[in-house]
C-alpha cells in the first residue's frame, strides 16, 4: 500500500535470492518515484535518511550518517553483500524501505540490523543497507531477462590471519587465500593453486574477501580479467576468462553426522579424536574421496574448537603435509615445534585453511 493508503496487487517479475532482492510491478500511473543515486560515491561521514513504517507505525523518517562500506553481516540467504553500514535508526518494518542523501536520492535499500537480542531487539545504531548500483544492475538484468549473472573464478579464498601467515611463511596478511581450486573451472584452466594469494584484480588492491567476491561477481561471464598473485614469495599476474556462478543445491547432507563411531586414533595436542574416511563416511558426506582423516569428536575446551573445527570436517594436511593415520599427525605435530599448526580441511565440499594453537 502507498502513503495515501491505496493498495495495489503486485506481480513479481524476478527474484535474486544471492542479492536478497526482487523486482515486481504495480498496475498504476502517477507514482511518485526516487531518483537512483551513485553509491560508488558515496563517502563514510556523508548524512543520509532512512525512510520506512517501523513497527507499522506509519511512515517515518530518521537520520544518520553513513558508517562504513563494503560490509558483510552474513544474517541473510545473500551470498553477495557489499553492504553501507548507518546509524540512521532502522527498526522492524524499516526492511525494504530507502536510504537516501540529502539530494532525495535513492542510494540504499534498508535491509538488516545487527543488535544484541537480534532483530527483535530494536536499533542500537548499527544498520545495513543494500547499496544502489548493485540493486540497478540486480534490477536490470531480471528485466531483461529474468536472470541475474554473475562471474565465477571456481576457488574457495579466506582472509589471512597473523597465524596463517606465518604458518605460510608469508611475511605479511595482505591479500586473500586460495584455499581451494576447483577442477575444471576459470581458476584452475588459467592456473591458478591451492596456497596462492591473490592481491589484486585488475590492478585494483584486494583487501578481503568479500571484495574480491563482489568484484569476480560484478563482472559478466566471460570477461578476462587480471590476477596479481603471490606464489612461493614470488608476484606474478595471471588472466583468467569468468564462468558463469551458479546458485548452488542447498540439499547437502549434514556434514556433522557422520555414522561412524569414534576410533581411537586421537591428537591429545589438538583436542580431536580422528577417523579414517571410509567409503560410507566419504558418499555421507559427499566427499570426492577418501582422502584424510574425518574429525568424529572434538574437545569443547581444545584448541581445535577454539579454531571453530567441527565434527565432520576432514583434515587432509597438516603443516602442508597429507595426513591419512594418526601417526601421520603425530609426526607432522612434532615438526611444528612452538609455531602455529597450519590444518588444511576440508568442510561441505570446500577447502579451508585453519591455524591452530597445539596444547
């Protein structure tokens, strides 16, 4: 319904459920509209409005300033975020209502807050909204065809903490990790390994990686695109050409069951107790083989849950080094002395580098 308390049936045209975003269309004429404001240009400190019906409540406007770019809260099923973070007070019912500058233009979409008891526990002053220009080209591509693309490189990245780094023997946490390659794909074609860290994309510095995800999936598939990446100490650029992302089957089976029992090959020093991947745990969990050693308990006072490791992940290295017994960790163990112990696992089909503290 509108200000004037009209209320209009709506179609949907399309929905982008990465975005957290749809297009419908109302059977009416005269509408007033926003004008689509550049949120590329948009700097922390400028003041903005957040306009919406909290609480049902009617229409309301509060102001802000803008907090922060480029954030990423995960509260969402959207898998693409590039948040503008605000402090105009957005409460329940602000969801979908605007965010303009002082020029009335539309340059983000309220979406979500963070507070300590959740949405339920109302505005503490820490709001997200869905910035313009990518709800244009969200917008444009379903109308046109009813589909948004997006770019895939094919590899599973993290940040690079202190420990990672120096596990890697990197010398800096600059750039984001490839922790996994994905055969087959962009990556991997254009050559790209397990272990390299990427630093830029055109020319562009990357800070994280929820900005080297946006950027990959801003661009259409088939762009060439240039990778500056750090491999063995060494920088070097490399092109690679975009497939095209796909949205993936949420059915996966749950990788923290898996049916075998504890066995007895356990790390007192990580707080773990490991099994051999057999074939059954490999088909539950939907692994590509039997590779590593499945983690069927973990200490909840350990330093492997202080790293967040769960059951059913699979630990296939340790210190850069395949592991498939106990003893292969033990060893591996041995030879960290008082450094950091890098763990490469595996966890619902990605690859994950983890440092972890021994006891």
């Amino acid at each position: 319904f509108t200000s004037d308390n009209k209320t209009y049936e709506a179609k949907v045209i399309g929905t982008d459920a990465p975005s957290d975003l749809a297009v419908i269309k109302i059977e009416a004429e005269n509408l007033p509209f926003l004008t689509l404001g550049n949120s590329d240009e948009v700097r922390v400190g400028d003041i903005v409005l957040a306009i919406g019906n909290p609480l049902d409540i009617g229409e309301t406007v509060t102001a802000g300033i803008i907090s922060a770019k480029g954030r990423r809260t995960g509260l969402s099923d959207g898998s693409f975020e590039d948040f503008l973070q605000t402090d105009a007070p957005i409460n329940r019912g602000n969801s979908g209502g605007a965010l303009v500058n002082l020029n009335g233009e539309l340059i983000g979409i309220n979406s979500q807050i963070l507070s300590p008891g959740g949405a339920a526990g109302g505005n503490i002053g820490i709001g997200f909204s869905i910035p313009s220009n990518m709800a244009k080209s969200v917008m444009e591509q379903l109308l046109k065809d009813g589909k948004v693309h997006r770019g895939m490189l094919g590899v599973t990245i993290q940040n690079i903490t202190d420990d990672t780094a120096k596990a890697l023997e990197l010398g800096t946490t600059e750039g984001v990790l490839i922790s996994g390659v994905k055969a087959g794909s962009a990556a991997d074609k254009a050559g790209l390994k397990r272990g390299d860290v990427i630093t830029a994309i055109n020319g562009e510095k990357i800070e994280d990686t929820n900005a080297l995800r946006n950027k990959v999936a801003g661009a259409q598939p088939g762009t060439a695109i240039k990778l500056t990446i750090n491999r063995g100490g060494s920088s070097m650029d490399i092109s690679a050409t975009l497939d095209e992302f796909e949205t993936p089957n949420a059915d996966k089976n749950d990788p923290n069951s898996p049916t075998e029992g504890p066995a007895n090959d356990s790390s007192g020093k990580l707080g773990v107790v490991l099994s051999p991947v057999t074939p059954q745990i490999q088909k539950q969990l939907g692994l590509d083989s039997t590779e590593g050693l499945v983690v069927t308990d973990v200490d909840p006072t350990g330093p492997a849950a202080s790293a967040g490791i769960a059951r059913g992940d699979v630990i296939l290295e340790v210190n850069r080094k395949p592991v498939t017994s106990a003893a292969d960790v033990k060893n591996a163990l041995g030879d960290s002395k008082d450094k950091p112990v890098l763990l490469l696992l595996s966890r619902r089909g990605q690859t994950i580098y983890l440092t972890v503290r021994p006891q």
